[in-house]
C-alpha cells in the first residue's frame, strides 16, 4: 500500500504506461478522495483504490466492413466493463477518431463514480471505436455497426452491460446497433439505452445531458442567490448535449452566444434560440462535424479555429470533449468577468485548468453536471424492466430530482465554508457508495 498520492500515481503510471488521459483522470479521484482512504483502514486493507483502478475487463477487438468503393476497411473495437459493484456495466459507445484504450478507460473510470452520483443501480463501464463517421454515408455507417455489435454483443446483455451513445453515436447508430444484436442474439431486451421511442426508448433521453447540466447549474447559482435568467453563457460543441443545454437555458430566460466545431466557434450576439437550435440537429445530420454553415445560414460571424472561451459571458458551459478548456482559456474566462463553469463534456478542463478555476470562479466537474445523461438512461433500464413507457414529465420530474440529489451529495462532501468544492464533493460522494459496496462483496 502506497503511503503518499505520488507513489500511488506513480505506480499506476508504470503498470500503464502512455495512458495520460486516463493518468489525469485517476489523480483528480485520487487528490479528492486521499484524506477518506486513510481514515478508512478497511478501505486501506482490503485495497479498494489498487482494485478500482483496474477496470474488471477490457475486450479489443477488429471490426472489419466494407466501404462504398468496395474497399475492406479496418477499425479497432473496444469495451472496458470498469466496475460492477453498483449494477451492471453503464456507459456510452464513442465513435471517433481519436479513440484509445486511454481515453475510453478515463471514460469508464469516470462514469463508475458519475454512475454512483445518480443514485441508480448501475456500475461503469465504456466502448467505442476509432470509427470516424466524418463524411460516412448511411450505408456505411449501417455496415460498421453491423460489424462492431457482431463482435460486442458476446459480451453484452440487460443485466450484464448496457452500452448508449456518446460522441459520434445517437439515435441512427443505436438502431443499427440493436437491429444488430436483436438478429444475432433473437432477443427484443433493454440491452442498449438511446433508443427510438417506438421501441423502447424513453422520452427526454436525447435532451437529457443537457438539461440535466441546466438543472445542476440552476442549483449552482441557486446556492449563490441567483438565477438563469438574465445571464449569457457560451457553450463549445453543437451536437447533442449542447442543444440540450441550449433549449433549457433559453427557456429558463438565459442566453447562449456561442457554439463550436472542430472548425473554430460561432459568436451570435442575438443569442441561438428559436429555429437556429432545430438547426443544430440538420447541421449534425449533415455527419460533416463541422460548425461554420450556422454562421453562413444565420449571417453571424465565425471564428476558424479558435476556441469560444475568448467572448466575455457569465457561464460557460463546455459541451464537447475532455481537456477542451485548458489554462490560458481559464484564465481568459475569469478575466472577462465569468464567474462560473460547468462541464457537460467529460473531463472538459485540463488539470491545471481544474485547479485554477476552482480558486477562481464557481467550477464543477463533468461526473456531477452531465450525469443526466446516463440518469436517465437508467430510467429506460427501469422503464423497460416494466415493459411501460412514462411520460415526458414523469421522466422529466425524475431528471430533476437527480440533479438536485447530485447537487446535494456535493455540497455534503464538498462544503468548505462559504464555498462548495465541486470537484471534491462529486468524487467523495460518488466513491464512498462504491467503496462500501466492494468491501462488501469481497475480493472480487
Ligand atoms: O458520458 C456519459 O455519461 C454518456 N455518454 C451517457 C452514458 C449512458 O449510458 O447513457
């Protein structure tokens, strides 16, 4: 057992070598969560952290199809079952090009403890593929998942692992892949979530990260005697999440001024409400990732390749992907007068980001602000268990309750006084119940 965080990182860095992103995401837990470890002799003994950092299976695997030309090509397939102790294996399927065993494991690891948050039975895990869908035809998308879920769904099943979407898998993918598993396995089961409403899928899942992330901001500022409305936000990224985000904000009374692409960002000072956020949804179907047609469509001004924290706001909200906002962006937000940031992408600041924002403004981390996402996906696990569909506002009303427990669970492990540690409340919060639940199946 190491005595000190460094040895412990140390040790992990060498048991993994080049596994940076999921390194970062380990001592972020690890620096939170220290101070309980040593109180905890059982937790110490039985070798809760050694054990949680090793995922409980990683399965690699080829998935090879056939493009449009006729041409046999060749991408890399994985899923990392992280932990199981609170339920099955939950989280989503990412289809992009910068997929590695690193990203995906800092994902699973992430999602075990953001799982926890939600306080729903599920435990973590994540998948993917180095796919990029950029420019894919229909067609061919159909053929890469044929030939993904071919391989996955051996390891897969309702009670064993339940995969979703994430980035570059929404609705299209997830009915190629459940058509897949359900012509392969013979089975019509709940072993995926985001699915179509007629066949399974719960209302409020597509909108779910980003009104969930709303909701938690809502209680943010709540907390500091403020509201919504009023105030303007930028949000980087322009698929799913943040037009989620975007919707609930604009009918809260705020106003968000920017969206991204890996092509650079959009400013509209008027704000993107009304038919510009249904044009979010045309401009994803497009599959041609990137953003600058919203700024032609609507006659704003683009920005090629710059990052939209440079546009003073109150709120910022990062909507795309890990390490998006780094120092130099943090910084460029406080001195514009922002005064806080919530993360619905995963990991979307960079380490000294995360620690300079956290002295700096109101920061909380992606595990406690877009557990909505996965929250709600538990609620069509729950709903398919019934074999019943709830209503938009059961689902909703449910949705938000979560939020504000997560809310909750991170002001009572994170309170210091007059100030709440986000980052320390959602990672105590979040490990303490799978910490608890390991010790008590034993060393397994
Ligand atoms: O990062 C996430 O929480 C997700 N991509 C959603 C996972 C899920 O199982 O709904």
């Amino acid at each position: 057992m190491s005595n000190n965080i460094n040895d412990f990182i140390e040790a992990l860095e060498a048991k993994t070598p080049g596994e940076r992103e999921f390194h970062q995401a380990v001592q972020e837990v690890v620096e939170s969560i220290w101070e309980v470890y040593q109180r905890n002799p059982r937790y110490q003994k039985a070798k809760i952290l050694e054990r949680m950092v090793e995922p409980e299976r990683v399965i690699m695997f080829r998935v090879p199809w056939i493009d449009d030309q006729g041409e046999v090509q060749i991408n890399r397939g994985y899923r990392v079952e992280f932990n199981s102790a609170l339920g099955p294996y939950k989280g989503g399927l990412r289809f992009h090009p910068t997929v590695t065993l690193s990203i995906l494991k800092f994902l699973g690891f992430e999602q075990t403890f953001k799982n926890s948050l939600t306080t729903l039975p599920m435990g973590g895990g994540k998948g993917g593929s180095d796919f990029s869908p950029k420019g894919k035809t229909d067609n061919e998308i159909m053929r890469f998942c044929q030939s993904f879920m071919t391989e996955l769904q051996r390891h897969i099943g309702p009670n064993t692992d339940v995969p979703a979407g994430d980035i570059g898998v929404g609705g299209r993918e997830i009915g190629y892949l459940f058509g897949q598993y359900k012509r392969i396995r013979n089975e019509f089961t709940g072993v995926l979530t985001g699915k179509g409403l007629a066949w399974g899928g719960s209302l409020i899942r597509p909108e779910a990260t980003g009104f969930g992330a709303v909701y938690f901001v809502h209680h943010m500022l709540e907390n500091l005697g403020k509201d919504i409305a009023g105030h303007t936000f930028s949000v980087s990224g322009f698929g799913n999440v943040a037009w989620g985000a975007i919707s609930k904000i604009n009918e809260l009374g705020g106003k968000v001024v920017t969206i991204s692409g890996p092509d650079g960002y959009v400013y509209d000072p008027d704000g993107i409400k009304d038919e510009k956020v249904e044009y979010l949804l045309e401009l994803r179907a497009t599959n041609n990732d990137i953003v600058e047609p919203y700024a032609q469509e609507f006659n704003v001004e683009f920005f090629s390749d710059r990052k939209p924290w440079e546009v003073p706001v109150d709120i910022a909200i990062p909507c795309a992907t890990q390490n998006e906002v780094d120092l130099d962006d943090a910084k460029l937000l406080v001195q514009n007068g922002c005064f806080l940031l919530a993360e619905a992408s995963n990991m979307g600041c960079t380490a000294d980001a995360v620690e300079y924002l956290i002295e700096n403004l109101h920061y909380a981390p992606g595990k406690a602000v877009n557990a909505g996402g996965v929250a709600v996906s538990g609620l069509e696990m729950t709903q398919n268990s019934q074999r019943l569909n709830w209503t938009r506002e059961e689902v909703d009303k449910r949705l938000h309750i979560i939020m504000r427990e997560i809310h909750d669970t991170c002001v009572k492990h994170g309170k210091n006084g007059s100030r709440i540690n986000y980052v320390k409340g959602a990672n105590v919060g979040g490990f303490v119940k799978v910490a608890d639940a390991m010790l008590a199946q034993g060393v397994v």
